[in-house]
C-alpha cells in the first residue's frame, strides 16, 4: 500500500518536501502529479508527470533516478514539463546517463512557456506564469474546468433544460475555469502582486526562505526568495483558502519556524497557513 499523504489542504492530499537549497518535491497524488523533483522521494516514483519550474539543482536534481526507476519497476515512461529553454540542456543531460547507464531512459519532454495551456486531466489543465528568481523560473497554476448552467436558465426543470439541450439545440451551460492550485517555484515575492492565480488559487504553495534578521529583506530579494517580513503588507492580497508555506532556509528548526510564523504573520491570515516543516 502506498504511504498516506502528508497534508490535506483545500480539498487536496499533498506529499511535499522542501528545504531551500537542498530538495523541493510536491506531489499530488489524487492527480497524478507532482511539480520538481528534488532528489526523487521513493513516493515520487508513482507520479508519471512531472512539472519543472526551475534547474536549480534542488529542484529537478532526481529527473534520470526518477525516469530509471520508473523503467526499472515496469511503470510507463514519465513526461516532464519543463520550460522551453531547458529542452536541449535536459536532453544533453539523459544522453550522458545513458551512455554511462547503457540504458535507454525512455520519457517525453514537453517545453510549455508562461501563458501557454497543458492538460493534465480531463476537465484540468495547467497554465505557467513567470516566477521573478535568479534564474529563469515559472510557477505553475492549476484550473479546474467545468461546465456551468448559464444565468437565463436558472429555475427552469430538468424536463425543460433537457428540451432545450436536445430537442432545440440550445447551449445552456457555459465553461468557466476554477484555480484550485497555484505552486509559485522559487520567487521574489512581486509574484504574488503580478500574478492573479497566485492571489485566488483555493491552495497556494509558496516559498518563504528566510524568516528573521539573519538574513535581510534585501539580501533574500538578491537571491530571488521571499522574506518573511514581506508578506504581512501584502496580507490583504491572499484570497487562497490554504497557504502552504515552503523552502524554509536549512538554518530555521521546526520550532523556531513555527514561532516566526506566529509572531510575524496577522491572526487571520496565520490561520490559513501551514509551514511545510522539514
């Protein structure tokens, strides 16, 4: 049997790991998924598609152990996503495993840029958006797509809606799209400014590197991550339902993160976050 999710937030399980500089996996199990690899957690193997945000090396430092142990337990070859100018380097990169592996790491590697569509399920597809970082970095938002009876049509009958549906050909519904989840990758916290699945996703999965005065608010801007101390001005931007924080800085322990958070986050903006504590 596979191991129980860590989380359920919004109305999705999640296993996650995330510590800044050394490994960001989060998965998704219910949807098949997960966004970066990170050293490829054992139950990261189960997902055959994986999103990338960025090729820091914490964030797809598992791809080749991911795709060979796939092979290695008969599991169909994975599909990684991955931003348009990381194709060749990625493609460079399974040569050279293969040649030392002498296998053939089978898999398919789809370039989606910010602003372009990836369906990922039958009613869900998966949208980029850029992500400010040091490197080139892109989030990624979840939509959820589904048909919706349009305005004019409410109070009348099944017997009616189906009258109209059929017998007249009448388009009664309407497709609207619903963010049930936004993973930010690393960032500078403008993201949350410029980026609206970031504000409305049910489930928002966030970076927040560092947290005290060892670090300065200018110096986690230099290195494209979010301070903590830059989210309490922006508390009124957050409509998410749940706030996953992550990547918390190595030097941080569990209870001092839990401490930071509730000394600097606004009661009611605390209430809906939980750290992702190593």
């Amino acid at each position: 049997m596979p191991p129980a999710p860590d989380l359920h937030l919004a109305g999705l399980a999640l296993v996650a790991r995330s510590v800044g500089g050394i490994e960001t996996c989060i998965e998704l199990p219910e949807l098949r998924l997960c966004f970066d690899l990170g050293r490829c957690p054992k139950t990261a193997v189960a997902r055959p598609l994986v999103l990338f945000t960025h090729c820091h090396m914490d964030h797809p430092g598992g791809v080749a152990y991911h795709c060979a142990t796939r092979a290695l337990m008969g599991m169909a070859p994975p599909v990684y996503a991955v931003p348009p100018h990381a194709v060749e380097p990625l493609a460079a990169l399974f040569e050279a495993w293969r040649r030392l592996d002498e296998t053939t790491l089978r898999h398919t590697v789809v370039p989606v840029a910010p602003g372009e569509d990836f369906t990922v399920g039958r009613d869900l597809v998966a949208r980029p958006f850029r992500s400010p970082h040091s490197i080139r970095c892109q989030g990624y938002g979840l939509w959820r797509r589904k048909a919706k009876l349009r305005p004019e049509y409410h109070g009348l009958s099944p017997r009616e809606l189906e009258d109209l549906r059929v017998r007249q050909g009448v388009e009664i519904t309407t497709r609207v799209e619903e963010p049930i989840f936004a993973f930010t990758g690393d960032t500078r916290i403008d993201v949350v400014e410029r980026e609206e699945v970031v504000r409305r996703a049910k489930l928002l999965v966030m970076e927040c590197t560092f947290l005290d005065d060892r670090v300065s608010v200018e110096e986690a801007r230099s290195t494209g991550h979010v301070h903590i101390d830059e989210i309490p001005e922006r508390a009124h931007l957050f409509e998410n339902e749940a706030i996953l924080l992550t990547h918390f800085s190595a030097r941080y322990s569990r209870a001092e993160i839990v401490a930071l958070l509730d000394k600097k986050l606004p009661p009611e903006l605390r209430a809906r976050v939980t750290p992702l504590l190593p």
